[in-house]
C-alpha cells in the first residue's frame, strides 16, 4: 500500500464522476474522500439520486471514474485494466444488490457457488463453500430452490452468501433491503450483524436509517459529496433488532 | 372493420418503427422466393425448342443406328424402312468414329456421311455458314461451341484436315453432351473413306464392317417408342424421337432440382432468419405488448399485430422474389446450344405464383406463430414491466458446466438458457453444411466425369451449368446463414445482458464473457456441422434417381467443419465485444428499471 494509509482495506480521493457536458454536466460523485478500515461497517445515506449507488460502483470497479483515486487492498482500482478488475471484483469485493441479482435458473447453491467457479475452484469445493454460507445465512434447506421459489428476505440472504463466496476482504451491499418488507429486512439485518461481529468489512449505501444505525460510521451524501459523518459504533452491535425498532 | 384497421395501423407503425428489421425479414424471405421461382421457371424450359427444332429440322420419330460389329448392315436398315407403319425414311448415312482435332483438343466424334442435297427427314438446320461439300465438315452447334469452333474454322478428322462448312442443330440426336462423341456431318464419301476408324482396327485385328444410321417417320409418332423397342436387335439399336426430347431435357432436370431443393433449404433458413428476428423483436416489444393489453387490446389482437406485420412482408418479399427470380430465369434457362430458339422469359403460371407466395407466408407464419403466441399470453403486469421470458433451466447442463473453463461454462448455460434458439443455430448451419458438402459431392462428381470424358477434357456444358446453380444456391445460403449467426449472436447478446453483466460483476472477465457469448453460439455448431455431412449424403441419396454422388474426401468434411466454426466464431465475436464492452452498473441498473 504504497501511497495508501496502511490501516484502510479501501481509501478514495477525490473521486469524481460525471455525466454529460457543459449544461447538461452532471456531478453524480463531487470530490469524494473516504477511508474504510479492516472489520469496519460503513452506512453511507442520502436521498434517492445523491449519488450513493454510483460511488460503490465506482468503489467496487464496476463502473469507471472521471477523476480522483481509488485504492483497494493496496491496488490503484481507477487505473486498472478491465481484466484486472474483474479479477480483483472476483478475489476481494463481494457486492448485495438491492434487486438481488441472482440468476433465475440456478438455485439458491448453484447462484452462491458461482463466483467460486468463476475463480477456478473446483466444483466440489465450490459447492461445499456455498453450502456453508447457506447454511450461514440459515438457508440451507433451501439450497436446492430456485429464487422464484423464496421470498424476498430468502433472496437477499443467497445474495450475501453469493458476495461471500470468495471470501472477499469487502463486501459492497447497494439498498440491500430497499426491497424488502420490515421481517425480511429483519432476516438481513441480523446478517449483516453476524458479518459484522465476524470482522468482515461492509460498506452499505442505504436510505433506510434503521439499517445505518446498526453501522460504526454513518456518512451522509448529498449532491454527490459527504456533507456530514458520525461514528455510531460502540454499542450496535447485539441490539441491533432493539436499535433497528423491529422487534418487540 | 376498425379492428382491422387498428391492427393495420399498429402493424404499420411498427414497421415504420423499426425499418432495418423490416428490411432483413424481407430480405431474407425474397431469397428463398427468388430460389422458388427460379425452380418452377425451369419446369419444361427444353420442350418447347425441342419442339421448334424438331419441326426446323424435319426430325425423325425414330434414329436407328445400325453397327457393323455386331451384324447390322445397310441392307438390314432398308427392310426396317419397309417395315408396317413406316410412312418415310433418309439414309442410310455411313457412319465413322474419327479423332478430331481442334483448338489444341482431340476429341472422338461421330461422322455422318450426308448428301449435299437436303434430306426430306432430319436435315440438321443451319445456324452458321453453309451445308456439307467435299472437304468440309458441319459441327453440331452445342459441341462446336464447347470446342469454340466457328464456320471458317479447320479441323482434322483422323489427321486429315477439313474445313468448318457450318454448324447446325438437329433433332434427331440428344445434343451434346448428351451424345458423346460430339456429332458432325460430312459428304458420304469423306465418311466413307474415315471408317472404320483405326481404334477399331486395332481392337479387333480385322477391318471393322461399316455402321450406318437411317431416319424413319411413322404413320403414328406417338407409338415411336413402341415401335423402337418392337424392333431392336443386337445389331439396330433404336430412338425414338421422345426419348431424345427426354434426354435433351436432362441438361436442366438437374439444375431444376438443385434450385427447388436449394429454395427449400433456403426456406427453411429464411423460418430460422424470421424466428431469429421476430424472437428478438419481441424481447424489445414487451412494454409495447404490456401496453396494448393495459389498454383493453385482447390476446388476439396482440397476435393479430405481429402476425400482420409479417405476413404482410411476406407478401411483399414474395413478390420481389417472383419479380427477381423471372428477371434472372433466362440466364439459367438456356436450353443449351443443341436446341434452336429460346423460351425467352418463362411465363409464371398462377399455381407457381400462388406456390411462392404460399411459401412466403408459410414461412412467416411458422416463424412468428410461437412469438405471437407467446406475447399473447404473456400477463399484462410483467409486460409493462418489460420482463423478459424466464429463462428454462437446464439442471443436468448446469451440473455438468461447473466442471468447465469458465467460458464454456458460462457458453453452456447461456445456450441452455434459450434452447429453442440454440436449435434454430444449430439447423442452420446444418442446412449449410449440408449444402457446402453437397456442392463438394458434386464437384468431386464433375471431376470424376470429366476425367473419363472424351479425350480431351472439355468441359461437360451440364456440369458447368450445374456448378453455376449449385454456387448460387450456396452463395445464398451462405449468407443467410451469416446473416442468421449475427442475428443470434446478437439477440443472444441482448438476452444475456443481464446475465453477463452479472458474471461480470462477480468476477468474469470481459474475455471470458465474449468467449462465452462466442461459445453460447459455437456449442450448437459444433453438432449442426456435424450433422450436415450425413444430412448431405441422405439429401443425395434421395434425390438422386441414378448413380449417387462421392462423398468428399475425409479431409474436406474436416476443413469444412472447421472452417464453419471458424466462421461462427468470427462472426459472433463481434457482436459479443460490442455487448460485453458497456459497464456492468449501466446494465444491472437498467435492468433493475
């Protein structure tokens, strides 16, 4: 990590992305820095349009900047190849959607196991990895369903377990319970905790306060640019349901 | 009457909408079209200058050939010209089997001895120069022009030189090179001191008695057939004039068949092409569909719209084709050199017209009855959402492609996505390889023949007729098959956007994706170009009435096979880069829309 703060898994500066030209110019990303440390959760919030979608594409390479820098597990992502950055998508970031994402005819351990075949494993280890992080996410009984078969909850659980195949150093979740009804938001937020308490990084963009409550920092985006942060940690963790006001 | 309207008006717009699309459905239903035509424009293309020629020509109902070596003579031929229903006769000529030289070819011909003055029964018609005299010699025209021989011209005949006097057509013999050797006419006494010819001194050690060929009209033409087999003998042999009219015709039975199989073949591609196309119309037309039924458009109309608008394509596509294919009918529709006249553009006959056009609608029913179908019943609600058909599923495919590369593994399940389409690539390039193995049968065939024909090697005017059809066919076929790979590969792209997006951002490179979209389209080539050589050989084997033709050799079916996928995947890479090269956000994002 050359230029990069060594306690930072991810760091971006000064990240810009535009869309259109002269009037039409469109700063969906204005200057943005940011530090992610290893085991941190990191709720970004903000209106619909400020741009918090696009930051985490531009975060997890899946979409290109305009300017700045972006670093991830000491690799300038901004500069890459496309080649290299799937493969860098593929080794270090998992990434939870809010529409899910899964392929609808493959099911529950077939979609989880993907990435891991994409990686070269072989399709005994890879099966066996999807089958204990369904097993995880406590969908193990469902592994052989398709995703037309489960409820929403059900859905986004495979797709944690998806961006956890690999075991990547982070994991990108874009609205994941924007979808969902208060129980199955409940059924992910519980494993987004259990990810939480296991050390795993997660960076999650989200206009539902109750999901960024459970986070150790909280960003908030406006117009593109951080206009506030607060450190919540300290205390989430464990009462995450109490805090979320889901249960009881 | 306003439903009919509504359906035209929206059919219209639609087309309106999407020109280039409009412009391939058409395209491609006029190909096979144009074929069709070009068949049924063939039918009976030699019978009516045989007709003219025989009635220029006085030509005889019966030729019979009388063959010294095998006892017939001068003398039998006469009491034949006295036999019950014989109303005239010309000859007997004397015949001869002379080597004639010219233009750099020896060719052995047959040399009829003739009188200068006019014969009352098949006197040849001259269409260059002027009848036989001593020293000079008459060429059957179809022979003459594949020697290149012109009134004027000099030949040998057995290194005796002559001059060209003419060139004429008759009726009395099959043109050439139906009769080999090529015909010639020459005073009787040139005839006379040319036989026997040497080769027949040398075979059997002895002088060979004299051949002679005599020219009977019958009180009944009709029963010339009758006639011949009641009289032939090991030393006559017989033709009647019907037989030579048959033969004569065979010049384009060939090229006939080849174009109404290779109109079907192209047919079938033209379904593949418009299923192809109206598929993926479709996958861009489920918001439209969504909103036609929100808005109180029943199933039927739904249909009804798709269904017009293709049919009404078809209807012009079959037109173009029969425009088309009267237009370039006459440059397949020579009856060859042999025959006098030409006959001009064929006048399409309703049946033949309405068979186009039935083959044309036919074709664009097929194509778009299950897509129309299938957006009929498609629920309004995941219309509007422009949801795409859910894709089947394929477990065993699945299971099986974990142990692949990845591109193949995302190749197995791309195509196992879409099966029906992976069929339509698959029939395709069967269909082209099939013709491809077909064209190389029948130039290995032409090869064959030509090595054992006449003893220069000329060109046989049948076979070069035939290649020319046959390289037609394949040219089209070829590049509706091309055009066909494009479509699916593209459709295939536009299909897989979300799924490839998807790998993308789960790790797959932007290589293994392309190489998955090219191998989505190379794993039903592989067993369509497979399939092509024995559907090739079961085409020839039943088709042909007489001898098969070769198979090619190993090493061509090889290249063949090869070559084909070779092809797909360079024609499929492209559209495969263009569709893998937008960011995975924008189409995950659009997708979600």
């Amino acid at each position: 990590m050359s230029d990069t703060d060594n306690t930072s898994v991810l760091r971006a500066r000064g990240l810009r992305k535009e869309y259109g030209k002269e009037a039409g110019l469109v700063r969906a990303v204005d200057g943005v820095d940011l530090d992610v440390a290893p085991g941190q959760t990191l709720a970004v919030m903000g209106p619909s349009g400020c741009g918090k979608s696009t930051l985490l594409h531009l975060l997890g390479g899946l979409d290109r900047s305009t300017g700045g820098e972006i670093w991830l597990a000491g690799h300038r992502v901004d500069q890459m190849s496309e080649r290299a950055l799937a493969r860098l998508r593929r080794d270090a970031v998992g990434f939870v959607f809010q529409a899910f994402h899964l392929m609808d005819e493959l099911t529950a351990a077939e979609n989880v196991e993907l990435p891991a075949l994409l990686a070269g494993r072989s399709p005994r280890a890879a099966r066996r990895r999807a089958l204990g992080l369904l097993e995880r996410t406590g969908l193990v009984d469902r592994a052989g369903f398709l995703p037309s078969a489960l409820s929403g909850g059900q859905r986004q659980r495979v797709a944690v377990a998806r961006a956890l195949a690999n075991d990547p150093l982070i994991v990108l979740a874009d609205e994941p319970t924007g979808n969902l009804d208060s129980a199955a938001t409940l059924e992910v937020l519980r494993l987004f905790d259990s990810l939480h308490k296991a050390g795993q990084t997660l960076v999650i963009v989200t206009h539902d306060s109750r999901i960024a409550a459970t986070a150790d920092r909280l960003i908030s985006m406006r117009d593109g640019a951080f206009v506030d942060e607060t450190r919540v940690t300290g205390g989430t963790t464990g009462r995450l349901a109490d805090l979320a006001g889901l249960e009881g | 009457m306003g439903k009919i309207l509504l359906v035209s008006r929206l059919a219209a717009r639609d087309l309106r909408h999407r020109p280039a699309q409009a412009v391939l459905v058409l395209l491609v239903i006029a190909a096979a079209a144009t074929t069709l035509t070009l068949g049924l424009a063939l039918h009976g293309v030699t019978s009516q200058p045989y007709q003219r020629t025989r009635a220029a020509t006085a030509g005889p109902d019966v030729v019979v050939s009388a063959f010294g070596q095998n006892g017939g003579s001068a003398a039998s031929l006469m009491a034949l010209a006295r036999a019950p229903g014989v109303t005239g006769h010309s000859g007997p000529y004397p015949l001869a089997s002379p080597v004639l030289r010219a233009h750099g070819h020896a060719v052995a011909v047959q040399a009829e001895g003739r009188d200068p003055a006019p014969a009352p029964i098949d006197q040849p018609k001259l269409t260059q120069g002027s009848w036989v005299r001593p020293g000079e010699v008459v060429v059957e025209r179809s022979f003459a022009d594949v020697l290149g021989i012109r009134a004027g011209d000099r030949v040998t005949l057995n290194g005796r030189p002559f001059r060209v006097a003419g060139i004429a057509v008759t009726a009395a013999l099959p043109s050439y090179p139906m009769e080999s050797p090529g015909q010639i006419w020459l005073p009787r006494a040139d005839a006379r001191s040319l036989a026997p010819s040497p080769q027949s001194h040398a075979t059997s050690g002895q002088p060979q008695p004299p051949d002679f060929l005599l020219n009977l009209r019958l009180a009944d033409p009709a029963a010339a057939r009758a006639f011949a087999n009641a009289h032939e003998t090991p030393g006559l042999a017989m033709m009647a004039w019907q037989d030579t009219r048959d033969q004569d015709a065979t010049l384009v039975t060939n090229s006939q068949q080849d174009l109404l199989i290779g109109s079907w073949l192209l047919g079938l591609l033209a379904a593949a092409s418009v299923a192809v196309l109206v598929g993926g119309r479709m996958a861009e037309q489920t918001r439209r569909v969504g909103l036609l039924k929100a808005v109180g458009g029943t199933p039927g109309l739904v249909a009804a719209v798709l269904l017009a608008e293709n049919l009404f394509l078809a209807m012009i596509a079959a037109a173009a084709g029969l425009a088309a294919g009267r237009l370039a009918a006459p440059l397949l529709t020579s009856p060859g050199a042999g025959l006098v006249g030409t006959p001009g553009a064929p006048s399409l006959t309703v049946p033949a017209i309405a068979l186009v056009a039935a083959a044309a609608l036919t074709v664009a029913m097929i194509a778009t009855l299950v897509p129309a179908i299938r957006a009929a019943r498609t629920s309004t609600i995941r219309a509007l959402a422009g949801a795409a058909r859910p894709p089947r599923r394929r477990a065993g495919l699945i299971a099986a492609s974990a142990r692949l590369p990845v591109p193949l593994l995302l190749g197995l399940r791309l195509a196992a996505r879409r099966p029906r389409r992976a069929v339509l690539s698959a029939a395709s390039i069967a269909i082209t390889v099939t013709t491809i193995v077909a064209v190389l049968a029948f130039r290995q065939y032409a090869h064959n023949a030509q090595q054992g024909y006449g003893l220069s090697g000329l060109p046989n005017p049948q076979t070069t007729r035939d290649s020319q059809v046959l390289l037609v066919i394949t040219v089209a076929l070829v590049v509706l098959a091309a055009i066909n790979a494009i479509f699916i590969t593209w459709a295939t792209v536009l299909d897989a956007r979300r799924p490839s997006a998807l790998a993308r951002a789960l790790g797959a490179t932007p290589q293994q994706v392309t190489t998955g979209l090219s191998a989505t389209q190379l794993l039903p080539a592989l067993p369509g170009a497979i399939a092509g050589i024995p559907l090739a050989v079961g085409l020839d084997a039943a088709v042909s009435s007489g001898q098969a033709l070769p198979v090619p050799p190993a090493w061509q079916l090889l290249a063949v096979v090869l070559g084909t996928l070779f092809v797909v995947a360079g024609l499929t890479a492209i559209p495969a880069r263009i569709g893998a090269r937008r960011p995975v956000a924008e189409i995950l994002q659009s997708e979600t829309a």
